[in-house]
C-alpha cells in the first residue's frame, strides 16, 4: 500500500491561496522573540568568531601576555574596573549626546541653507567632503592651541568631526527626493518653506536618518579622539582611562576600555539608529515594522 502524506492537502491548499493568502490575518507572521533571534544571531555569531579569533592570537605566543591579555583576562579586568569604568561611560555618553545634537542642528541648518542656492551648495559639499577626509586627531592642535586643555577643546573636535557627515548626509537625502514630488507640492501651491515642510523633509526621512547614523560614527570616533589627547580636568572619561592606562603600560585595562567604546558604538547603532531607520522604511512600505 502507497504511504499517503498527510499534508497533501494543507500543501494543496497553500497553493490555491496564493497572492490571497496575503490578506488573511496572522499569514507570514512570526514571534517577537523569533524576530529577535533572527536579528541577534548574526551579531552573536560575530563577537563569538572574534573572540575566538583573538584567543587564537594570543595563543600563538605572537606577543607575551603582559602585552596581549586574553579575552578571560580582559573581561575580567573591566569587572574589576567597573566603578571607573561606569564613571567614565557617563562622562562620556553625556559629551557624545550634547555634542552629537550640536552636530545635528548645525550641520542640518547649514544643508538646508546650501540646498536652496546651487552655487552655494557647489562650494559648500565640497568643501564638506574634504573636511570629512581630514582624521579626527588633526584637529586636536589648533583646539588645544584655541581652548586650551578644557572640555571646549573636546567640543570643538567632535563639532569638526561629524558636522561635514551631517551636511553631506542631507544634501544628499534632500538629492534623492524623486522630482515628481517636487512637481507635485509646486502645483499644490508648496512653496518655501512649505515646500521644505510637507515634501522634500518627509521624502528625504529615510535617507537623512542613514546620514545621522553615518554622522554618529564620525561624532563618536571624533570624541574619543579628543578625549584621549586632551585632558580635561576634573572629569573622567572613557578617552582619558585609555590615556592613563596607556602610560601605565596596563594592557589588559586598555584593551577593557576598548572595549566598552566598541560596546557603546555596537548598542547605539543596533538599538538606536537602526530601529529608527527601519522605522522610517516601514512607514513607506519599504520594510518591516523593527520588533
């Protein structure tokens, strides 16, 4: 007797659905924790190969172990280090959210202004570009010779760093807006501002969000710069604890600080740009609502 497959029918079925089968609720969907899952798994699978990747180094004998710690070793340091390690993390984070929203409202004002003369945008975009190329440490002597070694001298790296990104990183959203919707609020009588208002931002959302989160790298990596060489007294930063134990010659606690700046950079772009992107692509249709 010929064995029957019992989902014959249900097979059967899911092929007559067809395209309908996309209107019935439920249809396609999967758990938040399955989502989550499948969102962490790559990202886990990463960290996992590099820390096995780096035990390998250090395995090697390439480098004695006073100057290459392992992975146990170095998490065990930044246990040991929490209190200065979290004091640290606060001074920092808190620079990097008032400093990047600086960034934000200067570089965004100073698009939008670029946007609505051509001459102006030709001579300010490139201009932008090759401000970006410059790395974050040239900046840091005209601000100490500028500020001094106080915290406006961090400021001003970080403003020099990530402001060119945010410029770029708009004009090249408000580019991307297809012309049609420019045509369309014209006849609708947008013009201005208005124009500013109800079309090109709204239609340039998606594209300015990934110019943010481009600008934030910048931001972040331009802070660290600036802490690391410049001093500030009366605080403590990330920057400064990897100077310090740097001139220590304390491996194993610069590489802890290392990482906790390379968890800061990971969180903020996974929960924080991320999220906001696909957000904004869900809205249009263009991607699925973040879990």
């Amino acid at each position: 007797m010929a064995a029957v497959e019992p989902d014959n029918s249900s097979r059967l079925d899911d092929r007559i659905l067809g395209l309908d089968a996309l209107d019935l609720p439920g249809f396609g969907r999967t758990s938040k924790w399955r989502r989550a899952w499948r969102a962490a798994w790559p990202k886990l699978a990463a960290v996992v190969l590099g820390l096995a990747v780096w035990q390998l180094i250090v395995s090697s004998g390439w480098k004695p172990t006073y100057l290459l710690p392992g992975p146990a070793t170095v998490f065990r340091h930044v246990w040991d280090d929490r209190h200065a390690l979290s004091n640290g993390l606060l001074t920092t984070l808190r620079r990097a959210v008032e400093y990047y929203a600086l960034a934000l409202l200067a570089g965004t004002g100073i698009a939008l202004f670029a946007s609505r003369a051509r001459a102006l945008r030709e001579a300010i975009v490139p201009l932008s570009t090759g401000l970006q190329s410059m790395p974050s440490v040239a900046w840091v002597p005209i601000a100490i010779l500028l500020f001094g070694v106080k915290s406006q001298a961090i400021l001003f790296v970080t403003l020099a760093g990530s402001i060119p990104a945010v410029v770029l990183g708009t004009v090249s959203a408000l580019d991307s807006v297809p012309p049609i919707l420019v045509r369309a609020g014209d006849v609708l009588g947008a013009k201005g501002m208005a124009m500013y208002r109800h079309v090109l931002l709204p239609a340039a959302l998606p594209g300015y969000l990934s110019g943010t989160r481009q600008a934030w790298a910048f931001a972040w990596r331009s802070l660290m710069a600036g802490e690391l060489i410049v001093s500030a007294k009366g605080t403590t930063s990330l920057g400064q604890l990897l100077s310090a134990y740097q001139d220590q010659s304390l491996a194993a606690d610069v590489l802890a600080v290392m990482l906790a700046i390379l968890a800061v950079g990971l969180l903020m772009d996974g929960l924080v740009f991320s999220r906001l992107e696909r957000l904004a692509l869900s809205r249009r249709g263009l991607a699925a609502e973040p879990s």
